[in-house]
C-alpha cells in the first residue's frame, strides 16, 4: 500500500496530480481542496494517499491532510458511495462541513453536491449519525450555534425566500444563537440588507 508520496509535482489539473517520486511519476485523483492547498508545479509537496484496488483498476487518491484522507475513508465506508463521488463531496465540503451536515442531519446541503442524490444524502446521515466523527473533526461545531430545527428551518426559510443556499448560510453562520426560527430568519435578514 501507497499511504504518502513525497516529491516533485509535475502535473496538476482538475483530473489530479502527478508527483515525481524517486524518479516514478505517481498519478493520483484528488478533491479541489486538495489541488488549492498544493503548491506551483515544479515544487515539493506531500500527499497522504489511499489506494483503491479494483478488479480492473489500481487507483491513487491524494489528500492534503490526513484529515481529509480519513473522511475520504469514512465516506467510501457508506454503501452506495464509491471513491469518485466521495471525492466530490469533499471538493465541495470540507471535513468539518460534512461533519456539521451529518450532526444536523442537513439532507438540503449534502443533496447539494454535484452527483450526490437526495436518497444518497439520506444514507449518509443515517449510517454516520451517531457514530464518531472523529474522523473528519474531532470537535465539530454547528454553524450558527442552532444545532438542526431552527438553523435548518431559517435556512430552509431563507431559500424558499429566493436567497441562494450559500447566501442563507453565510448570514445564518453570523448569527448568534436564537431561541426561534422566526428570530434566525429576522437576523439573518437584517445582516444580509446591511451587506447590499
């Protein structure tokens, strides 16, 4: 098994990386995280791997961080999620943002991924909810301090209203803690007003 690569970056692009180890050139699919916390080409970097065996393939993963290696490893665990899509779900979350997502049990924001399903979302959060996410975060905190009901409501609210997901979740993460939905929302509001 490959679990880390040192080396020469020789290629970089939205597929991965190539990495001159030893004089062997490693390819390896990466996360869009990943491939913007590398360096230029022709600098040393590390990668943390995981190798994929298949009946018909041998396939490189790299990671940034270990961190997001061992979630890439958490979600490949869940069935119905391959390597590819797992992938896809960290380029477009970070470890904590899924971890926060399966805390509150956030169907909207993981059914956002690209190539993520609503039925697969669904299963994410049934089979990580409970269970330690240690792997992704070893405190993960929600954003807004809400917890699920009235973070996931104003934010639902929000949207429903026309503001876009990102936009509902940016003025809900400035939020401070509220005892109601309908609180959640007025803040939100206001602050989103102060920003145009």
């Amino acid at each position: 098994m490959i679990y880390r690569l040192r080396g020469t970056l020789v290629e970089k692009d939205t597929e991965g990386v190539v990495i001159d180890a030893g004089g062997v050139g490693y390819g390896a699919a990466a996360s869009l995280a990943t491939l913007r916390a590398l360096p230029s080409l022709g600098e040393e970097c590390v990668i943390h791997t995981r190798m994929v065996v298949r009946e018909d393939a041998m396939l490189l993963f790299g990671f940034a961080t270990r961190e997001e290696r061992m979630a890439f490893d958490v979600l490949t665990a869940v069935s119905k999620v391959g390597p590819k899509l797992a992938l896809s779900i960290l380029s477009s979350m970070s470890p904590r943002e899924i971890s926060e997502a399966v805390a509150r049990g956030d169907i909207v924001k993981l059914a956002s991924v690209p190539g993520l399903g609503r039925k697969t979302a669904e299963r994410l959060v049934l089979e990580l909810k409970g269970k330690s996410l240690a792997a992704f975060d070893p405190e993960p905190t929600v954003a807004g301090g809400g917890g699920g009901g009235p973070y996931i409501e104003a934010r639902d609210a929000l949207t429903a209203l026309g503001y876009r997901l990102e936009e509902a979740e940016k003025a809900l993460g400035d939020v401070p803690p509220q005892d109601s939905v309908e609180n959640y929302i007025k803040e939100a509001l206001r602050r989103i007003g102060s920003r145009r």
